[in-house]
C-alpha cells in the first residue's frame, strides 16, 4: 500500500510539472500574462493556441470562449477559415513576443483594459484586452488590434453571421 502511494504521488508530481501553470487571476494583467506564455509556447510549435481548449475557458469569459467555440465549429464543418484570420494575440499572422510589457488601465468595477505591447520581429506591436472579472476572477472579454490605424475588435469579428453550421440551422455543403 505505501508502494502505490508513493507511484500515485510521483505520478502526481510529474502531472504537475507538466500542465500548464496559471498565474494569479485576481489581477486583470494575470490572464493576459498567462495568454502571451501560451502564445510563446504555441510559437514553438508545443500546444495550442490560448483561445483554443484547454486554455480557452481559464482565460476568456464565458461569452468570448463560446464565440471562439463557436467559430471553432465553423471551421470543423465547413472546412472554411472562420472569422479571425490571424493570431489575435499577435496582431498578425506570425511573429514573436519580445519584450512584452502589459499595462493595466481600471475601467469601472469588475471591467479593466490591459494593454499590451512588444516587439515582433523588431517592430513594435500594441494589443487591447478588454477584462471582466467573472466567476471570482479577471477574464479576457475582448482582444482589439489596430491595422492601419483602424481598430478592430475580435468579438465584434467572432460576433458575425456564417454561411453555414448547425449553429445557424443551416448544414455546410463539404
């Protein structure tokens, strides 16, 4: 019995170490934190993005997480690109995540703006996360990039009508 509790506790340990670790959600910079280690580790080519399972429902809001899920489904049974064509954490199709400083901006209660900057193949790049605290914690509720001097908001884009998908009563043709 000792026997199997010490495989069971270095079983444990190991799982540990190698999931994910989340920083404290009880600032609106910590998921926005988490995301960019995400979005690093994803440019490795190790894991998935952080809009995408498992990281999805620990770092987005429940609204934000459905549209994503949503837009996931999409792309599953149309076989089509979905509604956000590039990395929403990157401002871009590719890049990478230098020097990354984040900047909390209170909003009102339970709402905040994070600020993200750094540079991506020497240039520099700024995102918005809109914050919402939810569920006893700071969640991301919207990403906004800027191109061309033109915001864009990646709930407003996941927000939009499809074609097709069981979602809209309407099957995609594949």
């Amino acid at each position: 019995m000792h026997r199997v509790t010490l495989i069971g506790s270095a079983a444990i340990g190991l799982l540990l170490a190698t999931a994910p670790s989340f920083a404290d959600n009880t600032t609106p910079s910590g998921p926005v934190k988490d995301a960019y280690a995400v979005t690093v580790k994803t440019l490795a080519g190790r894991g998935s993005p952080a809009w995408r399972p498992p990281h999805r429902d620990k770092l987005l809001s429940k609204s934000l997480a459905a549209l994503f899920a949503r837009d996931d489904l999409y792309q599953e049974e149309s076989g089509d690109m979905g509604q956000i064509s590039a990395d929403p954490f990157l401002n871009g199709q590719d890049g990478e995540v230098r020097k990354l400083s984040l900047d909390t901006i209170p909003v009102a209660a339970g709402k905040a703006t994070v600020q993200a900057t750094f540079r991506s193949f020497g240039k520099p790049v700024s995102v918005l996360f809109q914050m919402v605290q939810e569920n006893g914690g700071w969640r991301i509720d919207d990403i906004v990039n800027s191109f061309e001097g033109k915001d864009y908001s990646v709930r407003a884009q996941l927000s939009q009508p499809y074609d097709c998908g069981s979602f809209m009563g309407k099957p995609c043709k594949r």
